[in-house]
C-alpha cells in the first residue's frame, strides 16, 4: 500500500433521495386519491418504503466497513435504447463493484440450474414460486456500463480493445438480499451463481475477500477518486424511474405532473391513460410491479427495520456463537451441528431472545436444549443486544 495514502473511509460520492421524495409525493397525492387508485397508491408506498429501507440496510453495512471506498447510490445510466438503474457502484482501491438490491420477502433458493425460487407464506399456505434471475438482471447493468464505457468520446480503438478484455476482471457483479429475514439455500446452484449472490451482513467479507485475490495493482488515492468521478459523469439526472411512475399516478387522479412534482420545463409524456389503465396502473401491469400475494406480509413493514442506529457487528456474534457451539461440542463429545447448526443460527439471531422461553420458540430448541445451553447463548446475546 503507498505510504502517502490518506484516504481511509467510506465516502459517499452520489446519496440518493429520490425513493423518500417520492414516497412522501404519493402520500399528498393518496389524500387527493379515491377508489381503486388510493388502494394502488397505498401499495405503491408500501412497496417503496421496502424497497428503501433495503438500500438503507446495504447503505449501512457499507458505511461500517472499515474499506476504503467511494460509494455512488442509485446510478441512472442510457445510451441509445438501453438504460439501466444501478442501486450502488462501490469503487475501491482494486476492484469495481456493481450491486444489485433486492429486499425480498420469503425464503431463496437457487437450484442448479441458476433458477431463482421464492418460498413464503401466504394466508397459512406455503407458497413456492419462480422469479426473474437478479443476476441477469444485473449483468444486463453491467452490459450497458461496459457500451457506455466503450462509446464515451475519450475510446480510441485500443482503449475500446482494452475494455472488452478487462471489464469482467475490474467489475464485479454482486446481488445483495437485504432482508435480514431471508435465509438463502444456494446449495445446489452452480459455482459461478452462487459466488454472485449473498446476503447484507455478508457483503463486507465478500468485498474483502475479492479484493484479497485480485492481483490487481492498488490505486492511489488521486486514481481512486479520479475513477469514481468518471462513474460519477456517467449518471443522467434526467431520468428518473420515479417521475414516469408519479405521471401516471398522478395523471390517473387527475393532478398536474409538473406542477405537483416540482419539476419546469418537462415534456409530459401524453401516453399516459388518466382513466388509469396504463400498463403500469392496470391490474395486470400493477400486479407485475406488485406481488399481491405478499401484500400481507408488506403490513408488518415497521421503522424498526431501518438498521441505521444498529450498533451490533454481526460478523463477532457469528464467531462467538460458533465458537460457543465448538467448545461444547469438543467438551460433550459430540457434533456441533447437534448443539445448533447455521440455519438454526440464523433464526436465532433473528428472534433474538432474551429469556428461556423465548428460546424455545427458536428453530431447533426444544425445554431441554434451552435449558441447558440456554444460559451461555442468552449471554453472548445480551453483550450485542441493541434493542
């Protein structure tokens, strides 16, 4: 490492608003709503809010990483028809990392067939589905980040040369479940998947670790900045999901666009249906966006999921816990997944419990179980509480 390096933070070079405004948009645009356009709205909300509070749980993780770093939040990114809306950019001494947020409700699973599958409850069901590949989702982000790069006025032929051999060893694409409810059973799914999906607390290992193998050469703090700057140009302030989402909403209650979103000079996209039959407020086009089959599990959405103020370091009370798990087990003589094994560890870091009895309600932890390692567990629990 250069010596005379004094960047030794996260900074972030781009921090987004956009999701909150427009939240806090739809709510004085719901009292003016009535009808099945309220209820829509309604949902519209709800799901942001979601949406919102995962990028605040990755903005966290990120922010107490300890890694040198520029962050870029919500990248709007076109080049002739093809645009694409990245959640972060990390850019550090050695690598690019382009992230993908997905907060999502219920279980995941990827089988070895690179297929993603959802598994929730609904209404008392077990419910298990397919949906869209995050992964291909991202690479096409990084598909169009690499023509932008290849087309920008500065690519000569050789630079252009350079960039389709080197692009793949500079940027790394990483889908990032937020949801510290979800568990993901990736078992199955093919080397090359499984090393591009992982949970939020996992991300700060999973950047050390790339950065750990590439043999790439460090940058220096002028390099650094100067490579966040030109990710930086990149993004279009002009365009914005959210404004075409809001045109229609607010077109279907019959409020000005412009006006009401505090935005002159626009073209307002006269396509939009004010009888609220778009593709994206119609039944079938709104439930594409809207999964109504988890709508119930969106009502338990609570500020208690923001992690903004968590002072827990989650990467310790794994260690300690395993630890715990291995010590007894050497000392009873037994396996340590009889103890409790990670799937059990997870479920217990989510209920967290503070007592015996709500031990009993973790996966895995029966009277006696509870009872006998109930006391050390609930200990190492109590020295990270931050509730």
């Amino acid at each position: 490492m250069n010596i005379f390096n004094k960047m030794d933070r996260v900074e972030f070079l781009r921090e987004s608003n956009e999701a909150s405004d427009y939240i806090e948009k739809l709510k004085l645009l719901e009292n003016k709503a009535s009808g099945d356009i309220k209820s829509k709205i309604e949902k519209e909300i709800k799901i942001c809010t979601w949406g919102m509070l995962g990028e605040k749980n990755i903005a966290f993780e990120l922010r107490n990483s300890g890694i040198p770093m520029y962050v870029l939040h919500d990248v709007n990114i076109e080049i002739e028809d093809l645009t694409a809306q990245i959640d972060y950019i990390v850019v550090t001494r050695k690598l690019n990392f382009i992230i993908e947020c997905k907060n999502l409700i219920g279980d995941i699973e990827i089988d070895n067939n690179g297929n993603f599958l959802r598994k929730y409850t609904f209404k008392g069901k077990q419910i298990k589905e397919g949906i869209y590949s995050p992964i291909t989702q991202n690479q096409r982000h990084l598909e169009v980040l690499k023509k932008v790069k290849k087309s920008s006025n500065n690519s000569n032929i050789i630079s252009r040369m350079a960039i389709d051999k080197f692009f793949d060893q500079y940027h790394k694409s990483i889908v990032v479940l937020s949801n510290p409810k979800t568990i993901l059973n990736a078992k199955y799914a093919k080397k090359d998947v499984k090393d591009k999906v992982i949970r939020a607390d996992q991300l700060n290992a999973y950047i050390k670790n790339k950065m750990s193998e590439s043999k790439e050469a460090s940058s220096n703090d002028k390099e650094l900045l100067e490579r966040a700057e030109r990710f930086l140009k990149l993004h279009n302030q002009s365009k914005s999901s959210f404004e075409k989402r809001y045109q229609e909403f607010a077109s279907a209650v019959g409020v000005d666009y412009a006006q009401d979103f505090g935005i002159d000079n626009i073209t307002k996209d006269t396509s939009i249906n004010k009888s609220a039959n778009s593709a994206y407020l119609s039944n079938s086009g709104y439930n594409n966006f809207f999964d109504n089959a988890v709508e119930e599990n969106l009502n338990d959405i609570e500020p208690k999921q923001e992690l903004e103020n968590k002072t827990i370091d989650m990467d310790k009370l794994r260690a300690e816990l395993k630890e715990m798990r291995l010590k007894t087990s050497r000392k009873e003589n037994i396996k340590p997944y009889f103890i409790f094994n990670d799937k059990q560890m997870d479920d217990l870091i989510d209920k967290y419990p503070k007592s015996k009895e709500a031990l009993i309600k973790v996966s895995g932890f029966g009277e006696k179980k509870a009872e006998k390692y109930g006391e050390e567990i609930l200990s190492i629990l109590a020295k990270f509480d931050y509730n």
